[in-house]
C-alpha cells in the first residue's frame, strides 16, 4: 500500500470486465478513528477524559473536534476553548495522529450528563451508539428569523459548485462534502469527508474557531441526504438554510419546520423540493414549473443528468 497524503492511499486491485481480468491501482479514501478528549475545571479539580471516538477522514481534525464540541452544546463562545490541538503518536501504516486534545478555560462548567456519549460514532451516523435517549442533543427551541433570501438559480448552482471545490472526491468518488455559501452562491468554505456529520462539524469547527458564529447569512449544502443531526448542527450555529442532494428524513423535516430554517432535498438537475421556509427562496417571474414536476426527483430529461455530468452518482445510488 502506497501512501499520497493522509486523506487517501493508492492500493492494488484486481478489474474485472466480462470475463476479462487484469491487474490495477485504485485510490482509496482514508477511514481512521479520532479520539476527542476534553480537559476541563479548574484548579485541583481539573479533569482530563476521552468523550468520543469517531470514525474520519483524516485531515481538519481540530476543526472537527471543535464542531463536534459545539454542536453538543459543551462550548458556546470561543473563549470557552484554552487551546485545542492534535497530538499522540503517529499510528499505524500512514503515520496518522489520531487524537485531539481540548482544554476549557477554568470558568466553563460541563455538564456531566452531557459526556454520556462515550462510544464508537461510525462515518456514516453521529449519534449511533447514544449512551441514553437523554444523551441526545436537546433540540433548540429558537425560531430562525426572516430576512435571509436566496435566488433560486443560485441554489441549482449549488451542486456544481461543490463538486469543483471536492479535490478528493475526485480521486476516489468515496467521500461526502459540506459546504458553505453567501446569499449570492459564492463558495465560503468545503470540507470533506467518509462522515457526512464529519464535514459539518469540520466546516462549522472552522468557523467557531474564526469567531464568525453565529452564522445568519450563510447557507450550508451537503453532498448526502440531510438527517435529524445534520439539522441539529446547522441550527446550533444559526444557519437559516440547510440544502442536500439527497433526500431530508421526516425528524430532520420537522425539526427545520419548528425553528424556521429552510429545508432543501433533491437538489440536482436544475430542481429541487422545498421542506420548510419557503420564504427565503426567490423565484424568477415565470419560473414555475408545472405542478407535477416541481421537486419531481424521479423525471428528468434523457440521457444524463446535468449532476451526473459533474461527477455525481443517480440520486438512488448515493452513498449512505
């Protein structure tokens, strides 16, 4: 196994193609565990533990540890965090240090039931493995304002935008992305990895460590489908529009309606479906398109779609 960088690795495969075979190189993304410890209180009551393992790609590990850490509420301002850094030994074939180390500042207080999350979180789901129903993070009770508009060409933008911006997506095809934009499509910020929530927690790490949260004018667009705690993150960072290119679930759906967050699915080829907060998308005068193909994922012209042309797979083959 050939090592490129830490985020991939070239390994041998053998192709098949009928009833011929031959022998080849593929590019594989990396998946490792990152262990996240907290170092918080004060003076001799200082207490250092491991609050989670989660599965990664390796790369914006701080970033990612901080986004997880707000995201769970145990950090709200900047000036909760002393210091944040990834250390340990380098470990395994690649030389991967697969731990971060947080301090708090002595002022913040942790809530102790707030750490009973101490279990294996896979690349494809953060909250499976909750130590109890009550260790799930408590659903925000804030209402999103108005005011944030988007025009809804800059949103059928969205995916080609992503996919230029995914540099290791274009090497193995293996990886979800975040991303962040303006109300006029521009792209602020990308983050890539095997976890969905991951690349959220990178890309919203990123700009908690920046002091720019809350974050009331941005958009946020995922590669993947938009679950319950993709919603979750992008409200606890003040995020008024979540969009995905692939389908929201009912929970995630309901918890977008009851804090006034726009909500989009399906966005690809040139449509998409609107979930909740209509209100911030600006339609062109004639632009609607006849009910039975508004947000209609299963139609399509012929041939390829415009999101396969861009390297994206049909929307019933994305990954999980």
């Amino acid at each position: 196994m050939k090592r490129f960088e830490q985020r991939v690795v070239e390994v041998s495969v053998q192709r098949i193609d009928g009833t011929a075979s031959s022998c080849g190189r593929d590019v594989l993304a990396v998946e490792e565990p990152l262990e996240i410890r907290l170092d918080y209180g004060a003076g001799a009551g200082r207490t250092r533990r491991s609050i989670t393992v989660t599965m990664r790609t390796p790369g914006c590990d701080v970033e990612l540890a901080v986004g997880f850490l707000f995201a769970e509420g145990l950090v709200r301002r900047r000036e909760d965090i002393e210091r944040a850094e990834s250390c340990g030994p380098p470990a395994g074939s690649l030389g991967i240090r697969n731990l971060v180390r947080v301090d708090l500042s002595p002022d913040v207080t942790v809530d102790e039931k707030r750490l009973a999350r101490n279990f294996l979180t896979t690349s494809s789901c953060g909250l499976c493995g909750k130590a109890s129903l009550d260790a799930l993070p408590a659903a925000s009770h804030t209402r999103l304002s108005d005011g944030f508009e988007v025009p809804a060409s800059s949103i059928h933008d969205l995916p080609a935008r992503l996919r230029s911006a995914q540099t290791v997506f274009d090497r193995t095809g293996g990886l979800h992305a975040a991303a962040l934009f303006d109300a006029e499509g521009h792209l602020l910020g990308v983050r890539e990895d095997v976890g969905r929530h991951n690349a959220v927690d990178k890309l919203i790490g990123a700009q908690f460590l920046a002091r720019a949260v809350p974050l009331l004018d941005r958009l946020i667009f995922v590669s993947g489908r938009a679950g319950y705690e993709l919603v979750q993150k992008a409200l606890a960072a003040g995020i008024p529009m979540l969009a995905a290119v692939g389908a929201p679930s009912s929970l995630a759906a309901d918890l977008a309606r009851d804090a006034n967050m726009t909500l989009l699915g399906f966005v690809r080829d040139g449509r998409f479906n609107i979930y909740s907060g209509a209100q911030r998308i600006r339609r062109e005068a004639g632009a609607d398109a006849p009910p039975d193909r508004v947000g209609d994922r299963r139609r399509g012209p012929p041939g390829r779609s415009r999101d396969e042309q861009h390297g994206y797979p049909p929307s019933d083959q994305l990954p999980p």
